[in-house]
C-alpha cells in the first residue's frame, strides 16, 4: 500500500512537472491598473477575450498560456488598449509598464519579442530609406541623377530581399511578416506592366506563399491587406477594376483559412477608411464565409453595415431639422421634389469659403430647375455665421445648432472634414456625396438639363 502511495504521488508529480512545462507564464507588472487584466487574440475584426485574471498580493497579474508555435497575442485592460506580444515557447515572459500606456509596455526576458522588434525596425528603415530613394528619383533634374536614382533604388530593393532570405531558415514567422511587406520599386521591376497602378495590384504580395498555414492567425495579414485595399481604393478607379483586383489576391488564400479571413478583414477596414461603397459586399462577404467561427465578429459587421447603408447612395437620407438664421425649425423633408445639396461649412474654413463662389454660380443657374442648397453650418458664434453668409452672398438655406464639430446633424451624417457635400434627389434618396466644384457642375448639368 506504502508502495502503491509512493508510486502515485511520484506520477502526480510527474504529470505537475510536465503541465507546468507545457505552459508559458506572463506576469505583468504594471501601474495604474483597475480590475482585471485580460488576454486577447485577433481574428482582424474584434479582439476575442481567452483569459482574463485579478492581480495578485503582489499587485503583479499571471496568465498562463498554452505552449505552442509562436503566435501573436494582445494583453491589456480591455480589446482596444493592450500590448502585442509573441507567445508559444518560451518558458516565462515578463511585462512591465502602465495599465494607461499598454502600447508602452516593455516586454522583458523573451528573446523572441526582442529579435522582432529588431526584424520590424530594420524592415520599417529599409521601407522608409526606399521611399526617400524613390522620391528622389522621381524629383531627379538630370538624366545623370536618374541613373544614380535608379541605382539607389535597387540598393533597397536587394536589402529587403537579403533580410527576406535571411530569416527564411532563421526564423519563419518574421519571414513571414517581413514578406507580407516586401513591395519592390516599380522603376526597377515593371516587367512589362503598362503603369505602376497594375505594377502594384499584381506585385504587391510577390513575396508571400499564400498556401503556408503559417499565415493563419498572423495580424500582418491584416494590416498589408488593408493598406492594400486601402491604397487601391484611394486612387480613384472604378468599382468593377478595384473588386477585380481585391479578390484576385484574396481568392489565392486557402478558402474559409484564418488567414484570408485576416486578409478580408484588412480590405473591408481598409476599403472602409476611404468610405468607398464596395465595402458593404465585402462585409456580406465575411458574414458568409466566417459567420459560424467568428459570431462576435459578425455582429459588429452587421451594426456597422446597418450605419453605413443609412449614408450610401439610393438610400433614404436620413432626415434632420435645425434652427435658420431668423429662429425657425427647417426639415431636410420640406424640400422633398427638388434636388437637395446639403452643404457642410463653416465661416472658419477656408476651403468653404475659397468654394463658395462657384456654388453661388451653380445655384444662379439651376435655382429655377428644381435644385436647393440647404447649408449646415459647424460655427459656434451666431455672429460669425451670419456675416459669412452675407459676405459672401450665399443666398439659400441655411441650419445650425452652433456647436462647431459637435453639430448634430454633421455627425449624424459623419462628417469628419469640411467642405463636405450630399447631394439628395426629389425622391429624397442620396444620389451623390463628395461633389465639388467640377463633379459637382458635372452632375448638376446631368441632372437638371
């Protein structure tokens, strides 16, 4: 019997022993927290919460992770104020800083979080010296300079390639992250494409094999993607050539894998961002394809598809009413059978008041073809407003509230930057948004022949 409790109790230890190696053990040691602490991890459209613990006597929190390949992880209060770290194989990883600061925080006995911050800031330095390079070549003065431009350029291009290849065998996760943002100068590498539009949709993932599962739960994906999405979407062509290039590099993932959910994620925030109108498909998108593994997720994508849609074009407008210069309460509903400009601007802005003399002559020319200009103003001083609008003729509708930046109705329709334009057909439909100066010319002389 004696024996036979010897045997367990050495078992049992064994197994403690074995258990307590298969974990990682994060103690952070941090000021100024309140409550729990709190371990996420990223699926590129909600953070998702896997532990969260109280502080110790000591005041110091502990997580204890599962051992595993490295992996991205976020520690923090809450899902939008934490700290990356890697996570998987080392032993014991220690956090000290703020509650306040988390992106502050240093991350302290694990070589691995050192090495990546080495990789990311050598990989940050060559892509920022390349751009410095490629602006210089572009701004070159003599075919002489061009030449040495060129050369400059390739001095880059070979650094970041030489740091790819290097941590290929090294390291495959940061091999991984340095390719998800190696893109090459377009003078040196063109081969063949007719512009540096094509050149980027076509290569700016040349570097990454998009068959490794190494990419699945990698944040990288994300963040590429949407400045790829992003940077597509902010160079003004059109819908069918950007949802062209868009699922051409997100089909080459592995259908359903974590990691083209990442790269969905990334296109639809970036995409989102630019406030370009493809992103809603690309929300649906993500709905379908990841809805049973990420319902959180999901339901923060159908909120904001539901606020978004209320501001896309052939929607209903939304309806406000506010105060005009002589006290009365004007509705945007009271104009219904004309078409609407809603004009965004304030006596301060420049911009608004250098636009104003050619929304004036517009108005002149199509005041009396069913079209009505209803300005909201973002002023505080009713004074300031007022003398405005006499300086500078404008001889329509105007609404405000007088609280600058806080105007209801600017943030209703989320304006972040004035002049802003929503031009509302007589069905009261939004037909357009964003129109100045020629645009909007254009469109009126479309509409209103």
């Amino acid at each position: 019997m004696k024996n036979t409790f010897v045997l367990i109790l050495a078992l049992t230890t064994l197994l403690n022993g074995a258990m307590a190696q298969d974990v990682v053990k994060v103690r952070c040691e941090l000021a100024e927290c309140q409550g729990a602490l709190a371990v996420f991890t990223f699926d590129g459209i909600s953070m998702k919460e896997i532990q969260r613990v109280m502080a110790g006597p000591d005041k110091a929190y502990e997580f204890k992770i599962p051992k595993s390949g490295p992996k991205f992880y976020y520690i923090g209060p809450f899902g939008n104020n934490n700290r990356p770290v890697i996570l998987g194989s080392e032993a014991g990883v220690l956090l000290k800083g703020s509650c306040g600061a988390m992106a502050q925080t240093l991350v302290l006995n694990s070589k691995l979080n050192s090495d990546y911050e080495v990789v990311k800031k050598t990989m940050n330095a060559y892509g920022s010296q390349a751009n410095q390079a490629l602006q210089n070549w572009a701004s070159a003065p003599s075919e002489a300079a061009k030449t040495s431009g060129l050369e400059e350029l390739k001095k880059w291009d070979k650094k970041k390639t030489s740091l790819l290849d290097s941590l290929k065998k090294a390291s495959p996760l940061f091999a991984r992250v340095v390719a998800m943002n190696t893109y090459l100068s377009y003078p040196n590498n063109s081969q063949g494409y007719p512009g540096e539009l094509e050149y980027f949709a076509n290569e700016f993932f040349k570097f990454v094999d998009f068959n490794d599962t190494g990419f699945d739960g990698l944040p990288w994906v994300f963040e590429s993607f949407r400045a790829y999405g992003g940077t597509l979407a902010g160079v003004g062509i059109p819908e069918n050539e950007l949802k062209m290039f868009l699922d051409h590099m997100l089909d080459k993932f592995p259908k359903g894998k974590s990691a083209q959910g990442l790269a969905l994620a990334g296109i639809i925030n970036g995409l989102q961002q630019r406030k370009n109108p493809l992103a809603p498909q690309y929300m649906e998108r993500y709905i379908k394809d990841f809805g049973t593994v990420s319902p959180e997720s999901v339901a923060t994508l159908k909120s904001e598809m539901e606020s978004m849609r209320k501001l896309m074009v052939g929607s209903v407008a939304p309806d406000f009413g506010q105060a005009t210069p002589d006290g009365k309460d004007l509705k945007l509903s009271d104009l219904r059978g004309k078409y609407v400009l809603i004009d965004f601007w304030a006596s301060w802005c420049g911009p608004c008041r250098r636009e104003n003399p050619n929304v004036v002559r517009m108005y002149d020319q199509y005041k009396d073809k069913g079209f009505q200009i209803l300005s909201v103003s973002l002023d505080n001083a009713r004074d300031n407003w007022l003398k405005a609008i006499e300086a500078d003729k404008l001889s329509w509708l105007h609404v405000s509230d007088l609280k600058g930046w806080s105007n209801q109705v600017a943030q209703m329709y989320e304006v972040t930057g004035i002049p802003q334009t929503y031009l509302i057909g007589p069905d009261g439909k939004i037909v357009a948004k964003g129109l100045r100066g020629p645009t909007l010319e254009a469109k009126l002389s479309e509409l209103l022949k």
